[in-house]
C-alpha cells in the first residue's frame, strides 16, 4: 500500500475560542500544541502529514507542508479538493486539529480497515451523522465526485457524503471519545 497522506485542518479564524487559533493552544498535558500532537500521531499512524489552510502558525508548522484551500468561501471541501489533488492516487486522511484525544492507534485502523472504502468514516453516537474530519478518502475515486458537488456550490461534507459510498469505521464507546473536539473554551476545561 502507499502512504497515506494525512490532512491536518488548522484553519478557520477561532471566533468561537475569542479569536485564538486553535491549533497553537496546548494540547491534554500541556507539553505540546494541538498541532504539533496532530502531526505526531499522524507519523506513529505511519501518515505523511500535511497541514490544510493558511493559518500561520509561526514555528509550529516549520518542517510540514502546507497546502492552501483549492478554492475561497467554500469551508473545509476546499481544503479536503487540496489535500486530494496533493495525495493523487495514495489514500487521504482528515483530521480537525481541535480533535486533541484521537490517538495514533484510531488512525491506523483508518488506514488499515477496509482498505477498498471510498470513505471510511465514523458515525456520531447520538446524531448519526459521519465524522469526515477522522475520516479516509479513497483519493482518485472521491476527487470527481467532490470537483462536481463543489462546482454546484456543496459546502457541506454531509451532503457529499449523500453522493459517494461511505464504509462505516464502528467505534468502541472509548474510540468515541477520542472525537471530542474542542470547539469553545468550555470545551478545554471540561
């Protein structure tokens, strides 16, 4: 198998955390950041890590390759069409940098379980709704599908997930809570 290219999100402008780019805050322990937890588990997985957005993160993000959205105004899709085309035919894998708990073994079974998957991707417990951001793309398969739903202005990964197949990941209750993100400074201290 070749190595999967594993796309870190770090963008978006942190308004719900008061303007603080999530990726920099201290991850469980305090010993590193978001970021630099993300791209670590990303390489124990065996993932070639790459970061998805223009956030700058200084000397966080010395030493990985950042990839800009394809496009403008069109949220997350634009950033997952980059790390696409940047994977070619090699399996992509997402990750939101506010997820701090998802563990290098939960991404392995992504890159390792049902390897012909167009999409492999968990569900939440409660809404039923996938979780694209801890999730694997079959690269060349998903990239049309996501091209054509993008140029009809899609935005949502929900929808694009109504257009392509989807392989369920099952989850153990503890694999579940390593999705917990953190979205809100209430997040953090809980």
């Amino acid at each position: 198998m070749l190595k999967p290219v594993l796309g870190i999100f770090i963008g978006g402008l942190g308004t719900r955390m008061g303007g603080v780019q999530k990726a920099l805050l201290r991850a469980p322990g305090g010993a590193e950041t978001l970021i630099a937890r993300s791209v670590r588990v990303a390489r124990e997985a065996g993932c070639e890590a790459v970061l998805l957005g223009t956030a700058d993160l200084g000397d966080e993000a010395r030493g990985v390759l950042q990839l800009p959205d394809r496009a403008t105004d069109l949220g997350p899709l634009a950033g997952l069409a980059s790390l696409l085309d940047h994977a070619g035919d090699r399996p992509a894998l997402c990750l939101a940098c506010d997820m701090p708990y998802v563990s290098s073994a939960l991404l392995a079974r992504l890159v390792n379980e049902h390897v012909d998957a167009s999409v492999l991707a968990p569900r939440d417990i409660a809404s039923g709704k996938w979780q694209p951001l801890c999730a694997r793309y079959a690269s060349a398969r998903v990239a049309p599908v996501l091209a054509a739903a993008m140029a009809e202005g899609v935005r949502s990964f929900q929808t694009l997930f109504g257009r392509i197949s989807v392989t369920e990941l099952p989850l153990t209750r503890a694999e579940h809570a390593q999705l917990r993100d953190w979205d809100k400074p209430e997040d953090i201290e809980s």
